[in-house]
C-alpha cells in the first residue's frame, strides 16, 4: 500500500470517528453531569390566625388557605417548610406517612420533606389543636405520558 493511499485511509477514518463522535455528544450520550435530577416540589407554608382560626397559609408555591397540596408519586418528593407566624406553639402533623415538624413556638421554622409511592391522599393536622379536623389534605397523584 502507499503512503498516499494510507495518509487518505486514516484522513477518511479520523473524520469518519471525529463525526461519531460530534453525534454522540451533541445527542446527550455524554454528559458530565445527570441531566435527569430528582423532581423536587417545594412549598412554604405559614401557621397564621385566619377569621379567628388557626390556618396553613401557603406563601411560596400556593397562595391558598389550608391549601390541597398536590405531588407526583414515585422518586418525586415533596418538600414543605413550615413557619409559626402565629402567638402559639404548632406542630404540622402528616397522616398516613407519620410525619411531623417539631414543636414549632412562635417565630420558628421547620423543613419536612417525603415521597410516595402510590397514589394517596394525606390529610394534614396541626397535631396541637384539640380537634381531628384536618387542616387541608395533600394527593399524591402518578403522571404518566399520553397513552
């Protein structure tokens, strides 16, 4: 073989690996970080007196009073932060996957975060109130794709 013939067959097979290579990048194969971060819904919540009675008031995420929280299942979490802007100690109390603030006195915060796996309802209380009304309630709800 010559070496004009072999300068060519390499020049061929060099931008024959350099443009596979073009389209494995630029089709996302590699990435030095994951483009597919776990889904995190955050919210902020608020214990305030609303009309006389002890509310959660959303502040960031949902603007409601005892607002319906909705979260997907699965690897999806749902993050609250939970401020006492009330003049008495609350504690945010989630039925179903037992999970609490700590006792919150006025001007404190507390951050709770949880996933679920299958669709679900939760209600939600303020486990200091002397009542088994719940507050407001959260559904887990699947997403899938158009089928």
């Amino acid at each position: 073989m010559s070496d004009g013939m072999f300068v060519a067959i390499a020049l061929a097979g060099t931008i024959a690996a350099f443009a596979l290579l073009f389209v494995i990048v630029s089709g996302g194969g590699v990435r030095h970080v994951q483009i597919f971060l776990p889904e995190k819904t955050e919210n902020t919540l608020a214990f305030r007196e609303v009309d006389g009675e002890v509310a959660l008031v959303g502040i960031k995420g949902i603007a409601q009073v005892n607002p319906t929280l909705i979260m997907r299942t699965g690897d999806y979490s749902l993050e609250l932060t939970i401020i006492n802007e009330d003049d008495q100690t609350h504690m945010l109390f989630i039925d179903g996957v037992n999970i609490s603030t700590k006792v919150l006195r006025p001007g404190d915060s507390d951050v709770i975060a949880f996933q679920s796996q299958g669709e679900a309802t939760y209600n939600y209380y303020d486990y200091m109130r002397p009542t088994d009304e719940p507050l407001g309630q959260i559904l887990a709800m699947k997403v899938t794709a158009f089928e």
